[in-house]
C-alpha cells in the first residue's frame, strides 16, 4: 500500500449563517475543497462521508448526506451515483468521516474520496433547541452513572456539580474536570485565561474564525462566569459552518498535474480511540489515540511543529498538552503560561483560534482543524503562518462517556517539505 494524501482542504468561514441553510454550507465547502485541490469537478471522486449531527432537528432525520450532496451530483460537480456514507460522532464527527476516506483510499477501495462535516447550531427562533439536543451527546441509557461520577469528582474538588438549562451540559462536565485539574495539581484559573486569551488573538488573525477580537488575560478572567472557573471567553460559540477534504492515492496523484502533488499533504496517521467510565486520575482516551497516532506515523511529540487541539473549552487545551505527552501530567497550565503554545513559542497550539475563537459548529469542527494544519503546512497561513512547520497534529474528541469523551481522533500530516 502507498501513502494517503490530502489535496484539497477548505472550511468556510464560522459564523451564524442564518441565510444558509446546510446544503448551502455543504455546496460551499465541497467546491473549496475542490477548487483547493485545483480540480475544476470532483467526478473521480469514488466514495464520500458525509458529517452531521443535528440535521434532525430541522426534520431530516435520516439520508442527510444524499440530500445535501445530490445537487452537486444534478449539476455535474460530483458523479451520479457516488456511494455516500453518513458519519456522526459528535465534536469527532469531521475527523470520523477524514479517517473514512483514508481507510477507503489506504485500502485500494477507491483512489479520491471527499470528507465533508456540516452543521448548523444557531436557531434564533428556538434558542434553547440546540442546547437540549447537543445534551444527545451523553450517554442517555446509563445517565444516573455518570450524573454520580461528575457529582463525586465535583466533591473531590471542592466545586459544585449544578448543570443548568440555560447552557450545554458539556460546559458543566469541563468546569467540574477543571475544578479537579486545579484541585490536584495546583492550575490556576489564570493559566486557563492565558490559554483562552492566546487563542483569541489567534483568532484575529484568521479571516474565518467566528470571532475576531483579542482578549487580554484580564479581560478573560472578567467575562460572564459560565460553570466552575470557566468563563464565557474561555468556552466555544455557537455557530455554523462547513469543511471538506479530498483525499487521495500516491498512485492518483503521480498521475494529477505537478502543481497539484506540490501541496499535497500526506497523511502520516489517522487514529481512534472509544471512551469508557474511567478513574479520575486514569489517562483519557486522547492518550491512547496519541500513542497510536505517533506509533503509527513513527515519530513522538518531540516531532510535532504545531498542533490544533479540541478545546471546547480553554481547559481542554491544559490537559490535551498532557494527554498527548507535550509535557508532563499536571505540567499543562505551568507550560500554556511559560508562552510554549503561542504563535512564536515552541509548540504553536491553535493557531487557527481555537473552537473558543475560530468557533465550534460541531460536524465541521474536526475537518476545518484539518484545514488549518494543511494550511499551515504549505506555508499559506499568513499573518499566523508557523515558521518551519512541517508536521502537524490534530486531536478532535467527540460526546461523553463518564469523565472522558466518547471518541477522539487523533491525526498527524506532513508537508512537502519533510517527504521523503
């Protein structure tokens, strides 16, 4: 089997769309992608996963992809008949459907496969609509499991376990996490806002991200509290938006013109793991999909210039930075503050923004982070461009599962300009 790689990346720019419906963003995102590629159609490609969540809720509640997808196949951009597969998988759900297209491409199943994550959370006539349903991303048949769990580490902690109506029940399972992260291992509330302040100015700098203002660390700490030590600035928006990949085989692309092999973007790794009810102090599912991820590409985090991490909120980022092994258990907060992960430092960390500025549409979440790095990685990220950049790890984790989420992916590309 030859390598797998991405030649064509885009994400549309996050926002509350109102005027866009999904099949909008998901036309937008295909043709991006394609037009990144340099393919004028997308009829070669064989296969294509399609990335959703929430589609129900405006009553589609099965066959999302075909019915988003098929005007493109009515008007000749993508061929009739394309098998597609429809992918959820919560927060993970883009880098579910990327890891689909490699498996199909890696295993000779088709030479181009498209990845595409859409999704739409901003409803103004139903405001708290999308609150409730993103709560179908917990374990539902064993709730009063894990309700026990988060009231047992808040305890622990010293916090309180109080989830709201008024907010996404995953912001109340983070603040507890955080309160125990600060409770066992001394992280400060400020080392959370240093995290969140550095990715808002990211986000300045990124003409797609659904926020574009700087925030100091003060200015951070200051915002409206949302549960624990979390603050508004500190935790991801609601927002829309779309992303896509085209994958390909080494064969295909010795065949594509030179100008097209020139930005392809291998893929190095692509790895999954499930979550479970685990030990507080047990590692979480990131590490283990870290440790195949970098078993898989043959390098270690020693290795890796620049990362996108899902931090839905600010904290993620502290403990992402231990679960992937940048640095030691309990070290996240001490590393964030030290200005390791800024633009500059040793290991750029969302420079895309971060969901907190970029935004967090959830579907598309995991494939406009693909996007970043790929970006990044040709040298085309502009004023946040990463000098040097050539491998790139992304880590997109998805749902509930106890203390931990239910899925992570974990990915890992290479430029051109470190191939062999």
């Amino acid at each position: 089997m030859g390598d797998v790689f991405i030649i064509g990346s885009f994400s549309t720019d996050f926002g509350r769309w109102i005027s866009k419906d999904h099949r909008a963003l998901a036309r937008e995102a295909v043709h991006g992608a394609l037009g990144d590629a340099g393919l004028g159609d997308g009829l070669a490609v064989g296969q294509a996963y399609f990335g959703n969540c929430l589609l129900h809720v405006s009553g589609q509640t099965m066959i999302r992809g075909q019915v988003c997808l098929s005007p493109l196949m009515d008007e000749g951009v993508l061929p009739e008949r394309l098998p597609i597969a429809n992918v959820e998988g919560a927060c993970a759900t883009g880098s579910m459907a990327l890891h689909l297209a490699w498996k199909d491409v890696l295993s000779g199943q088709t030479d181009i496969a498209l990845a595409v994550g859409v999704e739409k959370l901003y409803d103004p006539s139903a405001p708290g609509q999308m609150l409730k349903e993103i709560g179908g991303g917990f374990d539902r048949f064993d709730q009063e499991r894990w309700l026990n769990e988060y009231r047992d580490l808040a305890e622990r902690s010293g916090a309180v376990w109080a989830p709201s109506p008024d907010r996404s029940i995953a912001m109340d399972t983070y603040g507890v996490q955080a309160s125990y992260h600060m409770h066992r291992y001394g992280t400060t509330r400020e080392q959370i806002a240093i995290a969140a302040a550095k990715n808002h100015v990211h986000g300045s700098l990124n003409p797609k991200a659904q926020y574009r203002f700087r925030m100091t660390t003060d200015e951070v700490l200051a915002d409206r509290p949302v549960s624990g030590p979390l603050t508004r600035a500190m935790c991801a928006p609601i927002g829309d938006g779309a992303a896509a990949a085209i994958v390909c085989s080494e064969e295909r692309l010795r065949k594509l013109p030179p100008q097209v092999a020139a930005r392809a973007i291998r893929i190095r790794a692509s790895a999954i793991s499930g979550g479970k009810h685990r030990a507080p102090d047990e590692p979480s599912l990131s590490r283990v999909a870290g440790d195949r991820a970098y078993d898989m590409a043959g390098v270690g985090p020693e290795d890796i210039d620049l990362a996108e991490v899902h931090d839905a909120t600010s904290f993620c980022e502290v403990y992402q930075m231990e679960m992937l092994r940048f640095c030691a258990e309990g070290e996240g907060g001490r590393f964030v503050e030290s200005g390791a992960t800024a633009l500059g430092g040793r290991l750029p960390v969302n420079t895309s923004g971060g969901l907190v500025s970029k935004g967090h549409p959830i579907a598309a979440t995991g494939l406009s982070m693909v996007s970043e790095i790929v970006g990044q990685l040709r040298r085309e990220a502009g004023a946040r461009q990463v000098e040097g950049a050539n491998i790139g790890l992304i880590e997109n984790g998805g749902g509930v599962i106890g203390l931990e989420e239910a899925v992570c992916a974990v990915t890992i590309l290479e430029g051109s300009a470190s191939k062999n």
